[in-house]
C-alpha cells in the first residue's frame, strides 16, 4: 500500500442502486482507474470508513451509509493537453458547462487520442476530477462524436460524484433537439424498448427482447414543427443508453436525418429539400446559381443536446442551461421552413 494518501477524503452517500453491494464493488464502480486489489489494501489499512467505522472488503452498504475514502496517489499518467478552443457556457469553482461542437470526441478511445474535448479541458483548465480516469479528466457525461450541445465537466472528484449521482438517479433533465425523416402521426408519445449491442455490427445498438444483456430504454418525444417529410423534434431521454436517441428514431421509422450509422444517409444537401417537394426539375425553376443546390446543409446527424436543467452539486440550486443552435442545424430549418413547409 502507497503512504501517499489523499489529504482530504472523499466523502459518499450510498444511494439506492448500491443497496447491498460490497465496498469494494462499489468503490471500485465508482473509481475505474484503481484496480479492485489496490481498493481492497486500501480498506485494509483502514483508508476507508463506512458510517466512521473501519469496515472489511466483504461489507455490505446500505441506503444512506457515509462512505470517506482516502485513496493513494496514481503514476502520473495524465492526458497531453491541446490547444483547441472551447465554448465555455458557464463556470465556477465547482464546475463548467461546454456547447461541445459536433464532429468533437469527448476522450480518447481506440484509434482516437489527439483532437478531444478531454485534451482540450486539460489544457484550459488547471483543476479537473480524475474519478474517471486520468484519460477523462473532468468527464462526468459524454455525447457521441457528431452530437453537438450542452455538456457538464466537473472540478474536483466530490462534485463529479455529486454530478454522477444526479445522472444515475434520472435526477438530471436533458432535452434534445433533432430533425427526423418522415411526418409524425402524435404530437408526443413515450418510446420503451430494451437495446443491447449489435451481435454483428459492435459500433452499433439494437433494440432487442427483455433479458440477457439488455437493458430498459424510454424517450419521451414531442412534435415542434411538421414540414413535407421531415419533423423538428424535441427528445427527452429517461434513461441513457449509448446511442439511445438516434436508435429510437429509427426504431419508430423516423430516423434523424444525415444519420449513417442508423439512418443510411451522411448527409442531407439542398437538392434533397428541393426535389422531394416538386420533383428534381423544381431544382432547375429554382431562384439562386445552380451550384448553390449540391450545397450540403448538415453532414452528421442532425441532433443537438440543447438543454441541461440540474442541481448545483455544492449549492444544491437549479441550474438551466441551453447551447446555442448549431449552424449547419440551424440552416437545415431553414431550408426545411422555405421549402418544406405543410399547408395549414
């Protein structure tokens, strides 16, 4: 065991999910980075406590115990840090609010480590949480690659805990913004399947019967705007599955356009607006250079975290905030409102 141990312990309330789990599964869900071999010395040496009290590996927690942990200090393995530019929507001591522009990893993965949001914090800011790993400093929630939107990062480890307790519990609201394929029939509707990983294609999700490895899925949508063929949506996810949004579109047969993986098209271009009112020869009668109709209009799905309501994890005060419409989204309404609207 390292003598190095953190000054200042952390301190955990076990929530209703951890009822009955060992304390050392449970800390090791909440501390990826430390093997469960290094946690178990770690309880041994009495660095961790359960209610002020000295506790063995094989101890089950209960609702509400106070778990303090003093954890030894890890090699220094940190991500490099990158000057990219963020679009810092709020901060404080505690934590910061990101609009994570689309086509922006949110930390590294297999094949993919240089050009990430995590990179980027890491050189912007000079205290972040490491609860999640020294690749992930600060990450307390992700966004697929090409999703753009609101995006919460957290300071030091007790707020990032605070921060994930919040996202477990289904405590956090998010809504979504999306543009989908096809005309909706109800202005709102909850979807609830199960989804599990792709047996054939691993990048993607499927929605599959109960049991196994499947796991409960629900969103809540609502209409916006209807045009010809298309629909501006509103999605609010209660549970967070991994490409969750995007598969329930297509699930219910509106899959969001410019959607590769899930919807068969990488972009949707001016000339798809176009000829889908009128036929193509409208593309020749049209107003404008003829060049201007291969104009791609958005080329990755077209999805948008938009809102982000939660409780200030220090304060415990409610915090709202919205990401600014993207561009290319923000022109494909466009396109859609001039050229696709529905007669009343």
């Amino acid at each position: 065991m390292p003598e190095s141990l953190s000054d200042q312990p952390i301190e955990l309330t076990v929530e209703a999910r951890a009822h009955g789990w060992r304390v050392d599964h449970y800390l090791a869900r909440l501390f990826p980075n430390y093997s469960r071999s290094l946690l178990q010395k770690a309880i041994e040496a009495e660095a961790v406590l359960v209610n002020g009290l000295p506790v063995k590996p094989s101890r089950r927690l209960r609702v509400n115990d106070c778990v303090s942990v003093r954890l030894p200090e890890l090699p220094d393995n940190t991500l490099p840090p990158e000057d990219i530019p963020i679009d810092v929507l709020y901060e404080d001591d505690a934590l910061i609010v990101i609009n994570k522009p689309a086509g922006m990893i949110v930390h590294p993965g297999k094949g993919n480590y240089r050009g990430t949001l995590a990179g980027a914090l890491q050189f912007h800011f000079d205290q972040l949480s490491d609860v999640a790993g020294q690749l992930r400093p600060g990450i307390v929630h992700r966004l697929d690659r090409d999703t753009s939107g609101v995006l919460v990062v957290a300071k030091d480890n007790q707020v990032h805990h605070r921060l994930s307790a919040q996202f477990e519990q289904r405590e956090v609201r998010k809504e979504y913004r999306a543009i989908t394929w096809g005309v909706f029939d109800v202005d709102s509707d909850y979807i609830e399947t199960h989804v599990r990983v792709h047996p054939r294609h691993r990048e993607k999700m499927q929605v599959c019967p109960e049991g196994g490895s499947a796991r409960p899925a629900v969103t809540f949508y609502e209409v916006v705007e209807r045009f010809e063929g298309f629909t501006h949506v509103r999605l609010f996810p209660r549970t967070g599955r991994t490409h969750q949004l995007r598969l329930h579109m297509q699930h219910i047969g509106h899959p969001m356009v410019a959607d590769r993986l899930y919807g068969g098209q990488d972009c949707l271009r001016l000339e798809d607006v176009l000829g889908k009112t009128g036929g193509r020869s409208e593309i020749a009668h049209s107003k404008g250079p003829r060049a201007a109709h291969g104009t791609i209009l958005i080329d990755r799905q077209a999805l948008h975290a938009y809102r982000l309501r939660f409780r200030h994890p220090r304060t415990g005060k409610e915090l709202e905030f919205e990401a600014p419409w993207p561009e290319d989204f923000q022109q494909t309404l466009e396109a859609l409102r001039r050229y696709r609207t529905r007669p009343p």
